[in-house]
C-alpha cells in the first residue's frame, strides 16, 4: 500500500501534476487561513491573534493521529515516509535564525507566497529577500558547511531519540494541545485587540 | 427562531471537538497492538515451501556449473572453516547467522541471479530458503542434499552394478565426466590430461537498487 | 460599523483551516511518502538563475552543483511545481474573498519604507536559516511533526523560540 509514488501504484509522470494539485489546496487552505496577513501571523508573538498556531498545531495532530491510524490499519507504512534528518546543530542555528527573520518579516515561506499571489508587496520583497539569502548560504557555503554537515544523527524520529511509544507520546501532545488552545484564549481576550 | 438547543450545543463546540481529539489520540494507546506481518502472506510461503521446484539437484548443478551459466550464484551456509577447506567452485561463503548482515542482502534481494544455497545437508539450506521466501526474494533454490550428496554423486559416482538399466550407466558416466571436471582422478584416465580445476573469473555481483523508491527530501 | 470595515478579513476558523491542512498532510504523505514543502522551490529559482548567469561558478561551487543535473533544469523539480500550485491555490483562495490588490500591509505607526526594509531583511534572514536547517516552517517543522521526525519538532521548537525571545525589539512594527 501507500505511499502511492514511490511503490509506482502511481506512475511516475504524475507527480508533477500532483505536486500542482496538492499546492493548490496548500495554497488555498493558507490563504483562507488567513496566512496572507502578515499582521495576523506576527500576532501569534504579541497574543492579539493565535491562529498560527492553532492551524499549526491542529495540523500537527489531524496528521499524526490519522498517520498513525492508516498505519496501523495498513493503508500506509509509515517507515517508509520521509523522515526529515536531524542535524542537531544544524535544526537549532537554522531554526534560531528563521525566528528572528519569521518576527521580523512576519512571513515564512510558504505564507509569503501565499501574499505574493493576492498581491501584497512586502511579501514579494520578502521572497526576493529569502532568495538572497539562499545566495548568500550558497557563496558562503564553505563557512557553514561544519553546521550544516555536522552533528547528523540520521533520520531520526522521536521514538528513536526519546525512547518513548509513539502513541503514548501522541495522546499526551494532543492533552498539551489542548491546553495550550485553551491558554491561548485566555490570553488573547487580555491582550489589547489589535486591528489590521 | 434561532433553535435555543443548537445554541446550547454549539456553545460546547470547542470542548467537544478537543474531547474528539484526545478520544482518538487516546485509542491509538489503547488499541491492541499485534507484530506486523512482513514479507508475503503465509499462505503463500506455505504453497511455496510444498512446491517441489525450489530444489535443484546435484545433476543440474553439476551441468549448470560446468556449462558456466553466469546466472549462478552459489551460497555457501556453512561456517567459514569448512568452507574454507572445500566448497563449490566459486561460492560465495555467507553463513546462515550472518544471512541478514546488510552487505548480504544485496546478494539476496535481486532478481539477476539464481541463488542456489547450500550447506552440508538440506536442513541449513531449508531455514535460509524460508527466511529470504518470507521477505518475498525472488530466484531462490536448495541444493538437494548439499554438499553430502554432491560428494556421494558427483564427486563419487557409484559404479552402477551389471544387473542395473542402460540409463544408469549413462548417468555414471556423464557424472564421472563432471567429476573429472572438478579435478578428481579416475586411474583408468591418468594418462590423459587431468583437467585443471577451472577457476572461472570471479562473478561481479551487481548490487541490486531496492525496489522501493525511497522518497525525496522537503525543503 | 467596525463589522462590515473587518469584513475582508473573515477568515476561517483557525481550527477548520488546520483540520483541513492536517487531511492535506495526510493525504500528500499517502500519495507522495513526502510532506509538503515551500523554501526548496526558492532555492531551485536561486540555482536556476546562478546556473543561467555564471554556468563555470555554480559548476565549481560546492553547494549549487548538487542541485544541478545535466539532464534536467534545477526548475523541474517537485518542490517548485507545488509551489506553483500553492500560488494558484492562494490566487483562487483570494479572489474568492476579494483580498487581491497592490498593498503594503503594515502598522499604522510605521512608515512603508520601514516595513519593506524589514520584510527584506527577515527573508534574508528566514532564506539562510532555512537553508542551513534543511527545511522552513512546512518543510522541516510541519512536515517533520507529521512523522514525529526528531529535526522536525527541534527545529519547530527553535524557530518558535526565538521568534518570541526576539519578539519585544519588534513590537513597534506589529503592534
């Protein structure tokens, strides 16, 4: 059973045709998440709005609670996914920087281009932004290759770093899920509301 | 009118929808949990473990070895030591401990060649023939009675009594022919040239790619 | 009244747009065994326009000329289809909602140019961040949780992190 392309139960030339569709809906669901809004998604750090991440997180668990449901049931093996590796130093430097430029540009990635399609400028300079800053990694490359190569542990997941049973470890995100929701309420109805 | 109930329920959405989520997370903990079945079904291997095609016998071997087929790959089972002292001509020594050792699946796992495996009977060349059947490799075979038997008839031919039919004698002597073959004297053909054991070039075995694409990075 | 004045920016339900997104996840893990992903079609662009204007320099770097094939262009590549999907998904999403329009969203009480400036700057910074961590928010983080990969949840954790130890020294372009 799935995954679908790399068993070949889907040729192979369809998968660019699936990498459209599959964007499309990515791209619609941002959007109408309201992840076009730099204003919104900066909000998540000043508690005036959480939806980051709420979708974040809820994302988070719909996927891990229906992979782990078609795994169990079958339909897919979820050893054979792919797993992102972790390079210790790598994740947290990399990650540290994408915090300051996420609270300083108000977008990543793939919300910037959700504002690049309906139009807002400051994402296209933003896309042009992370476009030189791939330049630069790439001309630097020589300096951040210690980091970037260094410290690999494979593909890891968390039951091979943690020890801890996947399932046990997913009921209780979900309860801290939960709680953070909750939370986050309770913050938001405190903090100043905050129009954009 | 705006249903007074509705309301109500609606008001409790979140709380529902969150109590959903640890209901379902919570019987991923809870459902019964079972060891995976790997590899074909065992209705399968039990068809194929009663099919007589996976064995091969000595007299096919001797005459697929000795026509030089390049799609044999023979595998010795047994320890080092005694594969060390006599094996097959151009075996490859991989004993049933080390079967699953990660260089040796590539020998496995391919469908280029016809592994036959071998040891000194049937029994460990059975266990290895189950293990690799149940993981779904293809082009697997066991060398009838092993290496005991390759020495009782082809190494050895027995000489076939007077009273026995013309095919009997044929069989000897293809046999005593592969014998000399594989470099054993026979003292009514010491004139003529004994036959240098052959050492064919060793077999370049190809790594097979496995079968399943692995999937690429994000990001 | 403020209501009508919002109205453009009625989104969904943040807890309907992540179920939806959860499924989608699901869905592309089905089909492709792979999540989904955003910064790694920028990356093609970058390598796709080296390799068009310095062809000798992106062969002799190390790190373009692992992204680059004899025989097909760095653009041919499953990230940047889905990022044209992505645009298409968004322009529709968009149009839908009327929020299509030339515009620079930014605080009340910071000018244009300040916002520009800062946006830029934060792509700098998000590009090489992401490049250094192998992934962005949904590559590495959202497509990493989905696995329980170990890197992805790390580098979540990172990004978040500082995102709000940094948060205060930019309150005046948000709030």
């Amino acid at each position: 059973m799935g995954p679908l392309l790399p068993n070949d139960i889907i040729p192979f030339e369809w998968s660019s045709i699936i990498a459209i569709v599959i964007g499309i809906f990515f791209g619609f669901i941002l959007e109408s998440s309201g992840f076009s809004s730099s204003r919104k998604l900066a909000g998540v750090f000043y508690g005036y709005d959480f939806a980051v991440l709420k979708v974040f997180f809820t994302a988070a668990l719909v996927s891990l609670i229906g992979l782990l449901y078609m795994d169990y049931l079958g339909y897919v093996d979820m050893s054979s996914l792919y797993v992102h590796p972790t390079y210790l130093w790598a994740a947290i430097i990399g990650g540290a920087i994408m915090g300051i430029g996420f609270v300083a540009g108000g977008f990543c990635p793939g919300t910037s281009l959700c504002a690049v399609a309906i139009g807002k400028i400051d994402a296209i300079v933003y896309v042009i932004g992370i476009m030189v800053g791939v330049f630069i990694f790439s001309e630097l490359y020589s300096v951040f290759e210690p980091i970037y190569t260094g410290y690999f542990y494979g593909n890891i997941t968390l039951v091979d770093s943690l020890g801890i049973n996947p399932y046990w470890f997913v009921f209780l995100f979900t309860i801290a899920a939960v709680i953070i929701f909750v939370l986050v309420d309770m913050i938001r109805k405190r903090v100043k509301k905050v129009f954009y | 009118m705006i249903n007074r109930k509705l309301v109500k329920f609606l008001s409790f959405r979140y709380v529902i929808l969150a109590l959903l989520f640890i209901i379902l997370a919570g019987g991923l903990v809870l459902l019964p949990k079972f060891e995976k079945q790997e590899g074909i079904k065992p209705e399968q291997l039990l068809s194929n473990i009663i099919s007589p095609e996976r064995y091969i016998t000595t007299d096919e071997l001797a005459d697929r070895i000795i026509n030089q087929d390049p799609s044999l790959l023979l595998i010795d089972l047994r320890d080092e030591e005694t594969f060390k002292k006599y094996s097959l001509p151009n075996a490859i020594n991989m004993p049933l401990k080390n079967l699953f050792d990660e260089d040796s699946s590539a020998f496995l796992n391919q469908d280029a060649y016809d592994v036959v495996f071998f040891s000194n009977d049937n029994f460990d060349a059975d266990q290895a023939w189950i293990l690799c059947n149940r993981l779904d490799y293809k082009n697997l075979y066991v060398l009838k009675g092993g290496i005991n038997r390759w020495f009782k008839t082809i190494i050895n031919p027995p000489h076939p009594k007077e009273n026995m039919p013309l095919e009997a004698f044929k069989l000897y002597a293809t046999r005593k022919a592969a014998s000399m073959y594989f470099g054993v004297a026979y003292p009514d053909q010491v004139k003529t040239n004994v036959p240098k054991r052959p050492r064919p070039t060793p077999k370049k075995v190809i790594t097979v790619k496995k079968k399943k694409k692995a999937p690429e990075g994000g990001c | 009244m403020k209501i009508k004045k919002q109205n453009k920016h009625l989104y969904w339900n943040p807890y309907y747009g992540g179920f939806l997104l959860g499924i989608l996840i699901i869905f592309t893990f089905y089909i492709t065994g792979r999540g989904l992903g955003a910064s790694g079609a920028m990356k093609s662009s970058v390598v796709a326009i080296v390799n068009s204007a310095a062809p000798e320099h992106a062969e002799s770097s190390a790190y373009y000329s692992k992204f680059l094939d004899d025989t097909k262009s760095p653009m041919n590549n499953w990230l940047v289809f889905e990022t044209l999907g992505v645009l298409i998904g968004a322009l529709i999403s968009g149009g839908i909602s009327g929020r299509i329009g030339w515009r620079t969203q930014h605080s009340p009480k910071i000018t244009r140019r300040r916002r520009l400036i800062f946006a830029f700057s934060g792509g700098i910074l998000f590009g090489l961040g992401a490049q250094i961590a192998r992934g962005c928010t949904s590559g590495a983080a959202l497509s990493g949780m989905a696995v329980l990969s170990s890197g992805g949840f790390i580098t979540m954790l990172a990004i978040f992190g500082t995102a709000y130890l940094f948060a205060y020294f930019f309150r005046k372009n948000w709030i």
